[in-house]
C-alpha cells in the first residue's frame, strides 16, 4: 500500500472525527436534536466513502450501526431495504450476470456482432454502446456487462495494427459506455435505477421508465459517444485481423445446451420484466425467481455454489446505507433543513430554471461527495421535500438528481463503473483518459437535461 494512499486513508479518518464531533456540538437553528446527529454522522460517513477510509462496506455498517445504538433511528427502518425487494433485484443482477458469463452465451453474441459491424476506430467505439445496450437486457448490472465487452476488445485489440495509445482508448470506450448506456433500462443498472423511483415512491414499471428515460439516456449516449470519438480519435486508421476473431467464435462451437437453458431463462426474464404492469409483480421478486430456476436440475444447471461469490456484500450493504440517509432524513426532519439552507424559499415556476438549479446542485455534491447514490440518497429526498408544495410527480425532481448524476464523472472515484476499469490489468486507462473527458461531459449532462429531457416528458405527459 502506498505511503499516498496511507496519508489519505489517515486523513480522511481524522477529518470525519472532527466532522462529526463539530456537527454534533454545533448549536444549530432550525434543526430537530435527530436531525443534528443524523447530519453528523451522514456527513462522516460520506468524508469516509470519499476518502477510502476503507472498503464501502465497513464504513457503510459503521453508519448504520451508529444510527441505531445513538438511538437516531430504529434497527427496522435502518435496516428496512433487506425486507423490500430492491435488495433482491439487485443481488438476482449479479447472479444472472454470472450465469450468461459462465455460459458463454454473452461472449458468443459480442464476438458475432464485432465480425458483422466493427471495421474502425469510429465502429470500435459505437459497438462499445451497441453491445452495452443489448447485453443490457441479458446481464441487469453494468460492470459485468464492461468486463464482457472489454473481454471481446482485447481480442479485437490483439488482432489489429493500431498507433500507441489506441488500446487505452478502447478500453475505456468500454466503460465509458458502459455508464450512459445503463440509463436505457430499468434493469440497466439494478441499483440506482431502482433507488431513484424508491426514492420517488412511485411505481413506473419497467416499460413506464422506458418511455420516461428512454430518449433521455439515448441522447446521453450518442453524446458520450461522440466526445469520444472527437477527443480520443487516432492519426491513422486501424486494420483489423477479422480471421482471427473468426476463429476464437468458430472454437465455441455450436451452441452448448447451457446456452440454451441460459437463453431461455434470460428470454423469461425480459418477457416478466417487461410485463410487470400487468402481472404486478415487483421486478425483485421476478428477478429472484429466475435465478431460483436456473439454479434447479434438468432445466437449470447453470447457477452454482460458486456463483454466490459474485454478489459483493459490501456493495450491498452500501446500497443500504445510501437508501437509509435520505429515510432517516425524512424521519429526523434533516431533509427539511437541508432544503431550507441551500434552496431558494420558493420553487422555481419555470420547469427549465428548477431543472438547471437541480442539476447544477446536483452535480456540485457529486463533486465533493463523488458517489452517486450517496448524492443520490441526499438530494433527492432534499428536493422531494423542496417541490413537495407544487403540482409536479415526485418523479420529476428524483429523475433530473438521477440524471445529473448517473452519466457524470470528472475524477476515476466519482462513478463507481468508471472507477473499477482503471489500471493497466483492467480497462487499460489511466486518470488522464478519465478527466479529459470529464469535463466536457460535465456540458453533455446540462445539454440532455434541459434540451432533451425536459422536453421529452411533455412529450410523455410527465410534466
């Protein structure tokens, strides 16, 4: 461990002591005595998570054990998202990505798509987003579906004559990709998508976030696409040794019958996704039962012992603690003060100065907090609380603080999928590829927002 990451580790442990030792002491107006200690301790909390005191998971039952034994809030609201069935979508996420991996059937479609479309630099790049859009549907979480893609890459990588640098830049395509793209569909990314309508307290159903954020995160995409191709693109031309792409396809053989079985449950899958509204059954539990199905004998065989070592527990119990600040917010009265410090006292009439004012505040805790569900766990119960006096769906104020931050990112901590692709044994990359491209997207976010989104949903009849 390096002496820089030490330093860091140190200081960010004694700065979230003085912050919470600070916020508790402080005579603060306006604030219930609750609401102080969950300040306090949410603030440290998030000092941790950015500075990587230690692992998410740790730091996230710090917070959540805190709240409880400082007598903040009770053990069953605390712990309340173990019994809904978000937790389980998200834990059945990885699970399915696991079985279309240790299948092949993922690697078999991203090998078929790059012989028929990939000839360029230009194509290598949009197939980045292509694959992560269909692969979306089969593998429901973001990082599985990068490292599969990345996998075929480095293939296309091998086998192709291409100036020094290039190799960096396809890899991180790949993850840059990786990121807008998970917005398409609910299931696209199961952690945050679903966060920002629990949040809302609204149930969209897997078609209805389609129809609200489809355009929206499609505009996102060609956006991030495009900045790739104009910042990162090559002097000279790539050639590509399709031949050799040919022949690790040809070594998969035919299609195997856990390929099959996979292709079917997957199928089943979407089919029960896509249909909640009229089965009316939450896509947790449906998620839940597939991978029960395809765990059983004769018709499963594809789920092991081993595929339970692909769920992380820490990111799980991160999700809990990034949900449980904004309840216990709302429980303590936090939110409320929160809204009445940094707010205006009255909400903006015009939709494209709230959607500008709720991006820009957005973006600027995803800078200092640099993770999205804790930006997310934040602001959005904070603007709940600010637009709850207007006429607007509670899922006009949760979806703009999603969006802000879903597809932002100037430094590699700020998203997670960006972060677990950097480094030369993995993506490739380096920070250098991250910031540069960063900052320009950090514009692409306002542009979807305000010229894309806002206006999309009066289209939809969301506003």
């Amino acid at each position: 461990m390096s002496k820089l990451l030490r330093d860091k580790r140190n200081i960010g442990l004694l700065l979230g002591i003085v912050v919470v030792l600070v916020i508790w002491n402080m005579n603060i107006n306006g604030i219930s005595p609750g609401g102080q200690k969950a300040l306090a301790i949410g603030l440290m909390t998030v000092v941790f998570w950015a500075t990587k005191v230690a692992n998410v998971g740790f730091t996230a039952l710090l917070y959540l054990i805190s709240l409880v034994l400082l007598d903040i809030a009770p053990a069953s609201e605390v712990f309340s998202p173990w019994v809904s069935p978000l937790m389980y979508l998200v834990i059945g996420a990885y699970l399915i990505a696991d079985a279309v991996n240790r299948s092949g059937l993922g690697e078999r479609i991203a090998y078929m798509f790059v012989l028929k479309f990939v000839n360029s630099f230009n194509s290598i790049v949009i197939s980045c987003f292509v694959l992560q859009v269909i692969l979306s549907l089969l593998i429901p979480n973001p990082w599985p579906r990068a490292f599969l893609v990345l996998s075929v890459m480095k293939v296309v990588i091998e086998n192709a004559e291409m100036e020094e640098g290039v190799a960096e830049v396809i890899g991180f395509s790949v993850f840059a990709a990786a990121v807008p793209t998970a917005m398409l569909f609910l299931t696209g990314d199961s952690s945050i998508n679903m966060i920002a309508i629990d949040f809302a307290g609204q149930n969209i159903g897997w078609l209805g976030w389609l129809y609200h954020m489809g355009v929206p995160a499609l505009a996102a995409s060609i956006l991030t696409c495009i900045l790739l191709i104009k910042l990162f693109k090559p002097k000279s031309d790539i050639s590509i040794n399709k031949d050799a792409i040919r022949s690790r396809l040809d070594n998969l053989g035919s299609l195997t019958s856990m390929e099959k079985r996979t292709a079917f449950w997957v199928m089943a899958a979407i089919i029960l996704w896509t249909t909640d509204s009229i089965h009316g059954i939450d896509l947790g539990w449906v998620t839940i039962f597939i991978v029960i199905m395809m765990s059983m004998p004769t018709f499963g065989d594809i789920l092991t012992n081993d595929s339970w070592k692909t769920v992380p527990v820490d990111t799980l119990l991160f999700l809990n603690a990034a949900l449980t600040i904004g309840k216990v917010g709302a429980i303590t009265g936090m939110n409320d003060w929160i809204v009445s410090v940094i707010l205006p006292s009255s909400v903006p009439e015009n939709i494209f100065l709230l959607g500008l004012l709720i991006a820009a505040i957005s973006i600027g805790l995803h800078m200092v907090l640099g993770s999205v569900m804790a930006v997310m766990g934040i602001a959005i119960p904070a603007f709940l609380a600010y637009t709850s006096s207007s006429a607007l769906n509670p899922l006009v104020p949760a979806l703009l603080v999603y969006s802000s931050v879903a597809f932002h990112y100037v430094l590699p901590y700020q998203h997670i999928t960006i972060l677990v692709g950097i480094g030369k044994e993995y993506g490739m990359y380096d920070e250098s590829h991250i910031i540069k491209m960063g900052i320009p997207l950090t514009l692409a976010v306002f542009i979807t927002i305000l010229l894309v989104q806002i206006p999309w949903w009066h289209i939809t009849g969301l506003l």
